[in-house]
C-alpha cells in the first residue's frame, strides 16, 4: 500500500508539472520538454551503455555526443519546416523504427535489440519520438495544448486502469518473456478506460473529431502506449537492470514513466493529422 501511495504521489507531482506548463505557455512547456528530453537521454545513454555490443562506433563518449547534439537540430528541423513533406518523412521513419522494435519482441533472433542499440534507436525511436511529442501542440499549427492534454490523459488513465486491474484481476501474461506482471486482463482495463475517457472528451472538447475518431484514439493510445512499456522492458532486460534512473520515487527514472508516452507519441500524432485532414 505504501508503494501504491508513493507511486501515486510522484505521478501527480510529474503530471502537474507537465500540464502546468502545458497550459500556461506556448514556450514554458518546450523548455520543460527541453530539460526533461535531456534526461530521458541521459537515461537512455546509461541504460544502453550496459549492453557489450558495440555497433558503428568503438567511441561510446563520441557517439552520446552526437545523440546530444542531434536533439536541438531535430526540434529547429521539424518546429521551423512547415512543409508537411518533410515533416510526414521524418513521421515515417520514426514510426518504422518503432514498429521493428516492437517486432523484435517476438522476433529476437531477426532483429536484436544490442545490434540496434546505439546511434540508430537513440537518434529515431528516442530523439524523434520526444521531438514529435512535444511538437504536438502546433500539429493544427496553431498552438493547441489540448491536443498533448488528450494524448496524456488517455496514457495515464490506461495505465492506472492497468496497474490496477493487472494487480486485482490479472492471471495471463502479456508477454512473460519480457514482462511477466504484465497481464492481458490489465491491458483489457486500460483500453476499456481509455475508451471510457475519448467518449467524454467527445462530449466536452471541441477538437472537431467524430465520436468513432475518439474510440479510435481511446483504442490506439493504451494499445501503442502497452506496446512502448514492452519496449522499455526488453531495453532494461537486456541491460540487466530493474529501473532506468531514480529521479522520481516509486517508478525509478523518467524513461519509466514516459516509456509509453514516447513511444506511442508519433503514431497519435500521425493519426491526429490523418482526422484533422478528413475532417
């Protein structure tokens, strides 16, 4: 129970700290988005660092750098082009990147995690992931918090349904090979909530989607989202460690509790496009 507290208090205090600056403005929330991207690098890095497969560059230090320097030259790229060309390829690339390693979590022996483990995954499903969520807000371009607002809510309510359907109900692994808490009648209860939540933001924001648009993303975030945890998983099982940091108590780093989000950032973002297109 203590746990549970302890948990719940750190991810009010984080979701707090997010919606604040969300809301209160334009550049606030892209320079918390900013200093928290730095971290989940920096977590990503030492996670990584674990791993004893070298891939491109014997020249690790070298090869962080890069994936540092990289982040501010992906946020000017894609913020500053307006032409949806460009910016619907970078979409791709990061999408693919992220559909492979969610491939590789039954297809180990096809597609290695340690044989991805560096500059590619860092710069496309790490990097790419954070600029486009945090790009989120300006996907109308028009600044828009309640875009993020929805995408956030959407996780986080399918996740708390998952933890606690998963602890009280939950019998059948979803993938015990990767991460046996993880349970299919926990992942059925995040998916049933969040759909719960897209029909009342049908009901009470004005974002010009259908109610079937809104069942779509109550289906696809908490899917993408369960998906993104697996992949954070398997990274952490591979490195051999339980956490990726202990910044926040009760979850352990920040890649912990935005390993969904990340992951599951550019396919809402791609869909959200797609329906404000055909709308």
């Amino acid at each position: 129970m203590k746990e549970f507290y302890t948990r719940s208090l750190t991810a009010i205090a984080y979701a707090t700290v997010l919606l604040f600056s969300l809301f209160i403005n334009e550049y606030f929330f892209y320079f918390v988005g900013f200093v928290c991207s730095l971290i989940l690098v920096f977590e990503f890095i030492k996670l990584i660092a674990n791993y004893n497969h070298k891939f491109l560059s014997s020249d690790t230090g070298k090869s962080n750098l890069i994936l540092y320097l990289t982040f501010p030259l992906y946020i000017s790229l894609f913020l500053l082009s307006y032409n949806w060309v460009f910016q619907l390829f970078f979409l791709i690339i990061i999408i693919i990147t992220n559909i492979l390693l969610g491939v590789s979590l039954l297809k180990k022996k096809l597609f290695s995690f340690s044989i991805l483990k560096n500059r590619f995954i860092g710069h496309f499903y790490l990097v790419g992931s954070l600029v486009i969520l945090f790009s989120m807000p300006t996907i109308s371009e028009i600044y828009n918090p309640n875009y993020v607002f929805c995408f956030l809510s959407l996780i986080w309510v399918s996740d708390s349904a998952a933890y606690v359907f998963g602890v009280n109900f939950g019998k059948r692994p979803l993938l015990k090979s990767v991460s046996p808490k993880k349970s299919i009648e926990g992942f059925i209860g995040g998916i049933i909530f969040s759909i719960m939540l897209s029909i009342i933001f049908y009901n009470y924001l004005n974002l010009g989607f259908s109610i079937v648009q809104w069942v779509i993303l109550g289906l696809l975030v908490p899917s993408a989202g369960a998906l993104g945890d697996l992949v954070q998983s398997q990274f952490k099982r591979e490195a051999g460690v339980k956490d990726s940091g202990n910044w926040l108590p009760g979850h352990g780093g920040l890649y912990d509790r935005m390993d969904s989000i990340i992951f599951a950032g550019p396919f809402i973002y791609l869909t959200i496009k797609i329906f404000l297109n055909v709308s």
